[in-house]
C-alpha cells in the first residue's frame, strides 16, 4: 500500500503590506482593537495585476524547490482556492501549464477556509489509490477583492497570500509509526451555508459579490469543529492528545487558535501561530503556518502533527500526520 509524504513546502505573501493602523484610515477601527480581538498585526495585498494563478505558482516554486524537484516530476496539481483568476478554467489548469506540469489532471477545491484541507485529502486519496506518484497541492487566495472595504467587522481579518506542499506517495506498511499522512477526516454542514459566505457568484448576482459573517457563531463553530475533528483524526490513527506534537490549525484569529489549542491540551509553544503576519489567508493559511514551521526548524521526524480548519459552508477537517 501506498502512504502520502511531504516532501516540500513553501509559501509566498504579496509585496504591499496593510498595518492595522493603515485600516485605520479607512474605517472605524483601530490597531489596539484589532490586535486584540484578532491578533492581527498586518495582511498583504495583492498588486493590480497579481492574480490568484501568480500567487499560486510562487507558492508551488518553492515548494517544488524546497522539495529537490522539478514540474516534470509530478502529475497532479489541485489548488484550493475561493477567488479563482476566472469562473472557469480552473485557475489550477493555468498553474499547471504555467509550472510546465504535462502529466496527470489539474483541478481547483471549493470549500473556502477548510479549502487546503480538503485539497490535501484528496491527493492523499488519490496517491494512497496509485493514481498520482506526486503531487502538489497549493492554497492561493486574493480576499482583498471580494471585501467591502467599508464593513469593519469583515475587512479587518483577510488577506491575500499562498502556501503550497509537494506530497509523494511511498510504499508503507500502515503502521501509525511510519512517515506520511495517517488520517483525514472532512465535513460539512450547508445548513449554517449563510452564516458565512459571498453575496454574489455567477448564477446569482452576476458579480463576485463580498464576504458576509455572522462572526461570533462562526467563532464558536470553528472551535468546536476544529478541536472535534483533531480528536477523530488521532482517534482513527490510534493516537491520543498526549501524542500530538504540532498543532497547526487556520489562522482567522488568536483567540479561536488558543481555544482550539487549549480544548486539546496542547500548550502555546506547540502551537503554529502565523495570523499576526497575514490575517485569514483562507485556504492558504494552513500551508503558509507549515511553511514557517518547517523554516523555523520545528518539526522533528517523526513528529505527530495535526492539519486542521473550519471555514464557510460550513465546512471543517483535520490531517494527521508523521513527519
Ligand atoms: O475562517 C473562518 C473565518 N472567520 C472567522 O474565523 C472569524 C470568526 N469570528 C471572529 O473572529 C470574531 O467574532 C470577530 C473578530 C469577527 C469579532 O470579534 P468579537 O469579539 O466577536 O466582537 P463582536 O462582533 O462582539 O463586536 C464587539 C464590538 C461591536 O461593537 P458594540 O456593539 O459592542 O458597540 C462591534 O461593532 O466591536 C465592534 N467592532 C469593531 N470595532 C473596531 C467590530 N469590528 C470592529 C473593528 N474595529 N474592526
């Protein structure tokens, strides 16, 4: 049988920085709130003439990099993404091309925040079946297009930037002691489908519409639901909290990451926390926080690390993995 390895990260954030005290000037807010409500320091913004697939490649670049590989290596590209470049192709169709990626199928992941979650288990899916030898999995979001720049309960906590992770399928026993990804879980409730979503879209408005938050249900949803799916994921490998070594959750605000943090027993130090740098990246916080993970030197072979995020839909997972 098949296991799926990561074998590169990588991570890029747009030139142009927004302080909390840059927002400032634009609605009523203030760095002291958001700091606090948030833990947001400061967000990237996409240039005029940066798109999702520009993000998206530079991301993958590095991974690629990082992984001692080249395009002509892998053979499956999906990209999670809630603000595609157009409504089709698949924005992941350009990045493949762009890449010089020839072999295998190329396709974009729907499910906003839990995006890269979704993306990641899906490869893992398909190379644990021998469909793909490699693949790349890529989370790349502009947000700063799809805000109401005048709505200070949402504008303050987005912005652009992507991650990516090169995942290689290798022969395992299936043991929960070898590398590689030991379980997924996914789910989705749509009935919570407008507590969190874009007022716009092709079939309805015609336009890409802006980000609508019920943002203290979705507060408390996030917590649950990312504690509750870490905890599946460990059940279904075999392992228990005690076994976890890295907490690696979405980055959308400290407070929901403490909590998480705390509902499973990890202490601070254990956990990845990147959102003061880039706000809520939707799908590409999650490779953006390994990204720094793997920079910083924190994770140690064979150390158990658990992926998880909760987003619009609602839609929530987690990963747990060996590294
Ligand atoms: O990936 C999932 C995506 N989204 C999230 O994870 C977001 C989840 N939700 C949250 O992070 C939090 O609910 C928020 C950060 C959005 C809001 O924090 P909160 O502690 O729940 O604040 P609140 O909504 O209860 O608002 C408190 C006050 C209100 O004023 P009043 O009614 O008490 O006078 C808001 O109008 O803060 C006000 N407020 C602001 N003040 C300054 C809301 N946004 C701002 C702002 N600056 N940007």
């Amino acid at each position: 049988m098949y296991r799926s390895v990561v074998r590169g990260v990588g991570s890029y954030l747009p030139e142009k920085i927004m302080t909390n005290d840059d927002l400032s000037q634009i609605v009523d807010t203030s760095d002291e709130w958001i700091r606090k409500r948030t833990g947001i320091e400061r967000r990237h913004i996409a240039a005029d003439d940066e798109f999702t697939n520009d993000l998206a490649v530079a991301a993958a670049e590095r991974a690629l990099a990082a992984a001692d590989m080249s395009a002509a290596d892998i053979d499956l590209v999906i990209l999670a993404t809630t603000t595609p470049d157009n409504t089709f192709p698949a924005t992941a169709a350009k990045v493949q091309a762009r890449l010089g990626v020839t072999k295998g199928p190329a396709f974009d992941v729907q499910a906003v925040c839990s995006g890269f979650i979704f993306a990641m288990t899906q490869a893992d899916n398909m190379l644990r079946l021998g469909q793909a030898k490699r693949a790349l999995v890529i989370g790349a979001e502009i947000y700063s297009r799809i805000l109401d720049w005048e709505d200070r309960s949402t504008c303050v906590l987005f912005g652009d930037g992507s991650g990516a992770i090169v995942l290689e399928a290798v022969d395992s026993e299936g043991a929960n002691n070898e590398r590689g990804v030991l379980t997924t879980i996914l789910g989705t409730d749509g009935a919570n489908y407008d507590k969190l979503y874009v007022d716009g879209g092709v079939a309805t408005s015609g336009n890409a519409g802006c980000v609508r938050m019920a943002g203290q249900d979705v507060f408390r949803q996030a917590v649950a639901r990312m504690s509750e799916s870490v905890e599946e994921a460990l059940e279904k490998a075999e392992l228990t909290k005690d076994d976890l070594d890295w907490l690696v959750p979405h980055q959308a605000n400290i407070r929901i990451i403490e909590q998480v943090g705390k509902k499973l027993g990890v202490s601070r130090d254990k956990v990845m926390i990147t959102v003061q740098e880039h706000a809520n990246t939707s799908a590409a916080t999650v490779p953006l926080a390994m990204t720094h993970g793997v920079k910083h030197g924190h994770f140690k072979e064979g150390d158990v690390i658990a992926l998880t995020a909760m987003g619009g839909g609602f839609t929530w997972g987690a990963i747990v993995l060996r590294w």
